[in-house]
C-alpha cells in the first residue's frame, strides 16, 4: 500500500514538475522561495524528498494563486445568502468562485504530502499555508470557556482542522479567515446545543478582558 501511494507521489510530481517546467517565465518566484522555506522548516535531510515536496507546494500555491486571479468575484451574479437573507457580499462572492477551482488542485497536494510526510509534518505544512490559525483559534475557544471539556475540545479541533485543509486553496488571509468563520459558527453552534451560551460566555469574556485593562491603566 505505501508502494502505491509512493508511486503515485511520484507521478504527480512528475506532472507537476513538467506543468513548472512549461510555465517558468510566470512562475511567481516569491512562490517558489515560500515553498522552500516551508519545507526547509521540517529539516528532512532528504534532498529528492524535499524537492518533491517544494515542487508540489509551489505548484498548488502557483494553481491557486492564478485561478483567484483569473476569477474574479464579479463572476458570481449578485444575490441573497440562502443562510441568512441578506445580500452576498463581495467576499461571497469571491469564496464562491474560488470554490470552483478543480478538486485535483487540492488533491495532487495531498496526495503528495501524505505519501512523503508523517501525520505531524502534514500538519506543520498546513499550518504555514494558515499562519497557524487551528492553534490560536483553539486557545481563543480555550479562554472564553476556561472549563471547556475534553469532548468538546476534541469537537471544536475537528472543526478547526476541516477548516485548515480546505482554507488552503485561498490566495490571501482575508479568505482564509472568511473559511474559519465558517466552522467557528460551527463550533458555537455545537457549544450552544450542548449546553453552553456561547453569547453569554463572550461576553462575559469581554467584560472581564476590558475590566483588566482599566485595572492596568489605573496602575
């Protein structure tokens, strides 16, 4: 089975490599330089494992970068969020016709770290595309519900993840976190339907961060 998925690594990347090799003059170089610095972090000591990978990252960040480019989000006509009622905004708007990007751009990157990395250097990778946003999102949740329960952590992590893996095929922070928002109402709804008030608790969450601060100040 690792044979498998190590061969079909390989012929990604090789697709890859000949898609780079195609198109080097548009190539953005700051992309390239990115690719390296990420995958210099996991200090491999495997020179062709990491060219792999810097290869396959460039390519996925290159792919994303030109299809938000090349779509606007004037594509998608103007209308009401089916959610809530309310106009789709320009951001909607732009998420909307990002998601329509082909699966394989997602999936070649995938398929790629999986068959090179460990479950903890998959993450480290997907991290750096997020600035690592699981993580201080997750201690966000932690200080507003300092009694949070393992479960609920565990479900809140879950959520976070699913929204890591799909924000990185967004260009730019600002829809990176338009997909955390999403699951982050994710996580307050299932905090609200196990009990918890997730409105009373960010407010008392706020009340108590304020109340500092002045204590500061008076200091």
């Amino acid at each position: 089975m690792k044979l498998k998925k190590w061969i079909s690594a390989v012929v990604i990347v090789i697709v890859a490599t000949q898609h780079l090799g195609a198109q080097t003059t548009t190539l953005d170089t700051a992309l390239q330089s990115k690719a390296a610095e990420w995958v210099g972090s996991l200090k491999l000591n495997d020179d062709a494992k990491a060219q792999r990978l810097k290869i396959a990252i460039a390519t996925h960040l290159t792919a994303v970068k030109d299809w938000h480019n090349s779509h606007p989000y004037t594509m998608i006509p103007e209308g009401i969020n089916p959610t809530t009622g309310g106009k789709l905004s320009e951001m909607d708007r732009q998420i909307i016709i990002c998601s329509t990007k082909p699966g394989s751009i997602h999936d070649n990157l995938m398929n790629v770290l999986k068959a090179e990395l460990d479950s903890t250097q998959v993450e480290v990778v997907l991290d750096k595309y997020t600035i690592g946003k699981v993580d201080f999102t997750l201690k966000g949740y932690k200080a507003i519900v300092p009694d949070l329960t393992a479960k609920e952590e565990t479900e809140i992590l879950k959520n976070l993840k699913q929204a890591r893996e799909q924000a990185i095929d967004y260009k730019n922070m600002k829809e990176i976190s338009a997909i955390f928002e999403i699951y982050k109402t994710k996580c307050e709804q299932y905090l609200n339907n196990n009990g918890r008030n997730w409105r009373q608790l960010y407010k008392a969450y706020v009340d108590k961060v304020n109340t500092e601060k002045k204590a500061q100040k008076q200091n």
